[in-house]
C-alpha cells in the first residue's frame, strides 16, 4: 500500500466513525472468523480459460449452471456435474444470465455488445440483437421478465462526448428484447447492476465511487450511497429491501441503510468481486482466495464464516458465484468459479452447513 493509499485509508476511516459508522479492520476480523470450511459438494467442468461469469436457475425440476469462459458458455446439470450443453464463439464472453428458459450472454466486438439468447439444451441461438450499447454485466430480475444491462450508452458521437450518457443502467424487456429504461447518472463507468428483491427496484455500483438505486418502471434515482473513496465493483440488497451491501477496489465493504443513505458497517480489508443476500439476510462476500458468509453483517459484522478455501487451485484471479434455491425456494447451495493460470471450477458447496 503506497503513502497516498494509506492515507486515503485513514481519511477514510475517520469520516465513517465520525458519521458513526460501525468499522471493522482486517485484525478483528481475524480474531472472530469461525473455522467451518464444508467441502465442496460438486466439482463442475473446467476449460482452458478462466471463467468470467456464473448463473443459476431452475426448471423443470432440474437445476441449470451457465458458465462463460473466454469464448465458450457451458450448461451443466447443477447436482451430477453433466454438461448438458456447449455454445463457442470467437469472440470473448463478457457475461451470463440464466432463466428457467434461456440463457442470455453478452460479446463484445469493440464498442459494440451483441446480446444472445438460447433455449436451454439447444446449439442454434434462438435470438442474437446488436445493442447500441457497451454491455458490461446483465441480470433478470427475480420473475425473469426483464433484464438490467451495466453499460456504456453511446448511439451518436455526439453522445459519446457526454459523460452522462456513457455511463448507464439499462433496462430491457426480456421477451421482447426492446429496451425500456435508460436509467442516467453515473459520472464513470457502471460496473454491476441487478434488481431488488421485489423486482421493483435496480441497484448499480459504478467506479464513481457511488451506488445508487433506481425504479425500474421510470429509471428515477431514488437514492445514491455514498462513502467509498475508491470505485464500487459490485452490489446488493437484502431481501427485506433494508440493506444495501457494496465493496470497493481497496477492499472495504459498506453496508448503507436504504432508506436514510447511512453507513451503518463498514469492513475493511476485505476484497469483494462479488457479492449476494441469502433470503434469511445472511450476505455472502467473494474474491480473491476466499468466500465469506455474514450470518447477521449488522448485529455482528466480526463474526464471518469462511465457506470454502481451494487452495489447491492457486491464488485465484477471479471469483463469481450465486445461490440457487430450486423448486423448495429454500437456497442451499453456493456456486462459484475458481480461476487459476489455465483453468476454472464451479464448485456447488452447501451454504447453510456451519451456521443454519
């Protein structure tokens, strides 16, 4: 950590207790990890390029694993590990989506994402869209009728050089694959963006440092969340829509109140690619060489379990993983994608053993 980062850090620091921000630094936590590490339950294909992406969903009483790699997405059957099917393309995958009916990915050709979408099991793409867009990550919402877009808007070069534009949330219509909202405000580039709980709002976090939060029906921002001093690469909210979970580049997660904007948490040292809330609140943290669940992040933020270790991958460049809950609607496995110089896993761990 150079002087300028540290000092930074300090500021930082200083400005989150004197709003009365709860902080945690790394030395604490250490001292109240509690050592259950489950071992992984599956291991789940591997290719010759890191993964980029992981999604979930179920249908037909099955449960579905898409992963992007460089220039291939997977399906994999979630609970034996057979693959059900394989989509390659020349051209590097940016991201991934899965519905009960489709998966949904994004390449990138320059400025320029084409969106593809495929029926589950099938090799012919049953519809390919050039976005006018710069797509960065794509989920759907919770009933698979929309998708939200981090993106880059640029549809004129005159558009190009407005700052405001070039750093959107975009809102599509699933079936129809027509845009529905343009949701404006970001002053640099939307690095993740996903919907509430409820479906009725989107969350983004953007390298403006800032999170804010939306209405998907106006694209109106209702709310921007502040306190990180370096940019926000991902995102969430709790279940019951009172929570707002975010983590930095300098590893420091915030954990705002939805409502009022205030920092009620805040963890240092803790490196977040990725992040999600379990239905129970539990918020489940990964990057780097660890995956973290916080049983309770507001009563006890000290207290993080440590799910699962693949030391024997390596370091790990890249970690994204999700829940999935199949037809019960009760989540009980964690998948995440462990990268190392020439390989990834998925591994679906059970993420209630430990602490449920």
């Amino acid at each position: 950590m150079t002087s300028k980062q540290q000092q930074l850090r300090e500021q930082q620091l200083a400005e989150l207790e004197a709003a009365n921000c709860r902080v945690y630094t790394c030395e604490r936590l250490r001292l109240h990890n509690l050592p259950p590490q489950p071992a992984p339950l599956q291991r789940i294909g591997s290719a010759g390029a890191a993964a980029c992406a992981v999604a979930v969903a179920a249908a037909d009483g099955e449960e579905y694993i898409a992963s992007a790699s460089r220039h291939v997405v997977d399906i994999f059957h979630a609970l034996d590990g057979r693959r059900l099917c394989a989509l390659p393309h020349d051209r590097t995958i940016d991201a991934v989506a899965l519905s009960p009916e489709f998966v949904v990915y994004i390449m990138r050709v320059f400025d320029t994402s084409y969106v593809f979408q495929y029926a589950l099991g099938k090799t012919v793409a049953y519809r390919e869209v050039r976005a006018r867009h710069c797509f960065h990550s794509v989920e759907y919402s919770p009933d698979f009728q929309h998708m939200v877009f981090a993106a880059s808007y640029a549809e004129t070069e005159a558009e190009e050089r407005d700052a405001d534009r070039l750093n959107a949330v975009v809102i599509w219509d699933a079936c129809t694959f027509q845009p529905l909202q343009l949701c404006l405000g970001h002053t640099g580039p939307v690095a993740h963006a996903c919907f509430s709980a409820n479906g009725r709002n989107v969350l983004s976090s953007s390298q403006d440092r800032t999170v804010k939060l939306w209405t998907k029906d106006t694209g109106e921002c209702l709310r921007t969340y502040l306190g990180h001093k370096q940019p926000v690469l991902c995102c969430a909210q709790s279940p019951d829509a009172k929570l707002i979970a975010s983590g930095a580049l300098n590893q420091v997660i915030l954990v705002h109140d939805t409502k009022t904007g205030a920092a009620l948490v805040a963890i240092f040292c803790v490196r977040a690619l990725s992040m999600l809330f379990r239905v129970d609140g539990s918020l489940i943290c990964g990057g780097d060489c660890f995956v973290r669940v916080w049983p309770a992040v507001v009563e006890k933020p000290a207290e993080a379990i440590i799910l699962c270790t693949e030391k024997s991958v390596g370091l790990f460049s890249f970690l994204s993983f999700a829940v999935f809950s199949g037809v019960n609607l009760v989540p009980r496995f964690l998948v995440f994608f462990c990268s190392a110089e020439r390989s990834h896993y998925a591994i679906a761990s059970n993420c209630s053993r430990g602490y449920d």
